[in-house]
C-alpha cells in the first residue's frame, strides 16, 4: 500500500547533513568524534560488568519552543505551526511509549529484541513565540532559531524548536559531544565544547510531524510522533542503522548490518534484505534509527539502550542533566560553594518540577546587588567588597535564602 505521492518527496533527517557542516566549519571535531566512539565504547564494557541490579529511570525535562508566523497567535488547526498543546502533549507521550516500549504496533523483531531504554520525558513549558520567517532550515538556521526563542540551559533540558522546515526535511538533531570520563571534571568549557555551540544543543522539528492525532499533521506516512523519536535518538547518541554508508556500522552488534536506509512510503512494512560481504540479512526497519513509516516503527534494542546510556555519563551536558534530573523533586535545594569566596561562587540549584529559577542578590545592607536572574549558576564576586552577602533563589513558589561570605 502507497501513501501520496508528496510523502515521496520528503526527506526524514537531516543530522548527517548537519555534521558534514559541522564537521566542515570545524575539522577538529572529527578527531573528537573517533576519540568519543572509543570513550562510548569502553564505558559501554564497564556499565556491562558492573551492572548488579536493573537501570535507574533517567527522567528528561523537555521544553518545546514553537515558532510560528501566524498573525493574532490563533492557536491549532491545519497548516499553522502554531500547533495546540494537545499536539506538543502526543509528541511527549509517543516519547515516553516508544522509549519505554509500550508501543502498540507488534512488529516482526518487537518481541525479541525491543527493550525499554530506561528514559523518559517530561514537558516542562511550552514556549511560543511569534516570528515573519515562515520556514528554516534544518541545516543552516539553527542559531536562529535558538536566536528567536532561546534554549534553555542545555545542561539542564532536552529543548526541542518545532516550527515550518524548508526542503522537504521532517526534523534534525545535533549529536552529543562526549569526552573521556577524566575530561568530566574540568567542566564545560573545553575547545570541543566551544566548537559545538551549547546554545543550539537540542532538536528541530517540522509542525507537521510533530506528536500524533492533530489536524495539523497531514502526512499518512510519518504520522505518529516517529520524527521526534528518531532526532531525540541522535541527541543521545545513536547513529542511523545502516550507518550512514553502505553496510556501514551504527557500533550496535543487535542490529542487522543494512545495505542503506529504508526510505519508503510502503506502510504495510514489508521486509526489506540486505547483501553484505555475502551475507543476506534481513534489515531491522522496525528500529527507530531507520527512515521506516512511522508505522513500521517499534524497536530499540538493548545494544542501542547501552549506548545512550553511556552517552547520558560521557557528555558533559547531558551528564549534567541527568544529575539535575535525579535530585528534582517537590522542593527547592541550593547549595553554594566556595564559602568564603573570593573569586567565583558557584551555586547548585535543584529546583521543584524542574522549573526554572531567579537570583536576587543583597549586600548586608539590603541592598540588592543582582536582580531577577534567571538560572543563574556562576556569580563573579571579584569586584565585591568583601563581606557578608545573601543570595535569594525563588523557584515554583518556594524562596530560599543562603549567606556567602566575600573575602
Ligand atoms: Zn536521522
């Protein structure tokens, strides 16, 4: 069975487009690249020995920008970019069902192979924001659109913009970086993490294929949140199974070696062979990482899981945010340090459902020295006279205040 011919036309992703880009603007990264794959590697092998008991759920806080040219901000409908948060909701939840594997669809490896990653999503805000460009594209415009509704701090959120693509493409995701497990400590400001622009770290979604059940959504192939599920794979390391080259390698061992990607409209999901160094395999166009209908899709493997996993400890932004995400619970914790200080304090800042917080800060006098900040998490006090200072942190109605002291 054929869908519409314009569904033909489309084109899935356009991460491998974004790297080559990368890539070309910074010919360093490459080494970084093959260094990463080694660190994945080998923190792979550790988790397997070490692992006694099964996987902590790693919940990831979500905020979706939408990006829209609709006049007067009406809200829903079709055509308009400006989809209704039931649309964003479905997306969130097609997430939460495809990497925990309760999707309904039974494939033919979903028994068999099909795990639970062990991570789930939770929609934090919804971020709208008017703007006179109709589309963008998913290769060239991601500064700006994280110029037009910033991320917010991608050590600490999975953002996601979903607005009107140009050529054809469904979505986008920029891949991880990752360094040696020594690297961890040295923070965030390393050359590799320069390079790659924390700024624009996250996902770009075209509204059309965003979430499920919506009157925006109009494709009868890629028509079930598939998109999103897909480009989130990448932002957590995983690579296309055919491994972007002819037989090429997505260093999973569980997934079939595959000829090349299955971009079909063929929604009935026939099966798909491949001739590799004289072997016939079947192609797993059941996982996510394929170019499959969003219906044929059912399967991560447990391979795929170990490697998200591991780039969840190795990337310094998402390891961050996964430490976040593990102490957020109803109540508001801020912990400062050094105290005394003298050059830069340093706040951890664990705040109720993941929202975002201000910083005020007095001197002992009262006087307010920083206003309303928001996430701020680094204070330079070189310029303080030394003293007594309080610092007021505000977060889902909660307020905490600690003293610090300049000397
Ligand atoms: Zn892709």
């Amino acid at each position: 069975m054929l869908a519409q011919d314009s569904d033909a036309l489309l084109q899935r992703c356009a991460s491998t487009e974004l790297e080559a880009l990368k890539l070309s603007r910074y010919p360093a990264l490459q080494k970084l690249r093959n260094k990463s794959e080694e660190a994945i590697q080998n923190r792979i092998k550790v988790n397997k020995a070490l692992r006694t008991s099964a996987d902590e759920i790693v919940t990831i806080p979500v905020v979706v920008h939408v990006i829209h040219s609709e006049e007067g901000n009406p809200i829903g409908g079709q055509g308009n970019a400006n989809i209704s948060d039931d649309q964003i909701q479905s997306q969130i939840d097609v997430l939460n069902e495809d990497y925990s594997n309760t999707s309904g669809y039974k494939g033919f490896y979903t028994d068999s192979l099909g795990v639970d990653t062990g991570i789930r999503f939770k929609l934090v805000t919804v971020v709208r924001t008017f703007n006179e460009k109709t589309q963008f594209s998913p290769i060239t415009d991601a500064d700006e659109l994280a110029a037009i509704s910033p991320a917010w701090l991608t050590n600490r959120y999975l953002n996601i913009w979903v607005c009107r693509l140009s050529d054809r493409y469904l979505g986008t995701s920029q891949f991880p970086v990752v360094t040696e497990i020594n690297e961890l400590t040295t923070g965030l400001s390393n050359e590799a993490e320069k390079a790659v622009d924390a700024l624009t770290d996250g996902v770009i979604i075209d509204f059309r294929y965003f979430g499920r059940n919506s009157p925006a959504i109009t494709s009868a192939v890629y028509n079930l949140g598939r998109t999103t599920t897909h480009e989130v794979g990448h932002w957590l390391g995983l690579i296309h199974i055919w491994g972007d080259r002819n037989c090429g390698t997505d260093h999973c061992a569980d997934t079939p070696t595959a000829f090349t990607k299955n971009e079909t409209t063929d929604i009935s999901c026939t099966p798909v062979f491949s001739d590799c160094r004289g072997v016939t395999t079947r192609n797993m166009i059941e996982n996510y990482m394929d170019y499959s209908p969003d219906a044929c899709m059912s399967v991560f493997t447990n391979d795929q899981k170990e490697r998200m996993h591991a780039v969840l400890q190795l990337s310094p932004r998402r390891a961050k945010l996964v430490e976040y995400s593990k102490i957020s619970g109803d109540n508001l914790l801020v912990e400062l340090y050094p105290n005394p200080v003298s050059d830069q304090l340093t706040a951890n800042i664990y705040t109720p459902n993941y929202q975002i917080f201000t910083v005020n800060v007095f001197d002992q006098r009262g006087h307010r020295i920083v206003s309303d900040a928001v996430n701020l998490n680094y204070l330079d006090v070189n310029k303080f006279p030394s003293g007594l200072y309080f610092y007021k942190v505000s977060s889902g109605g909660q307020t905490i205040t600690k003293r610090f002291v300049v000397r």
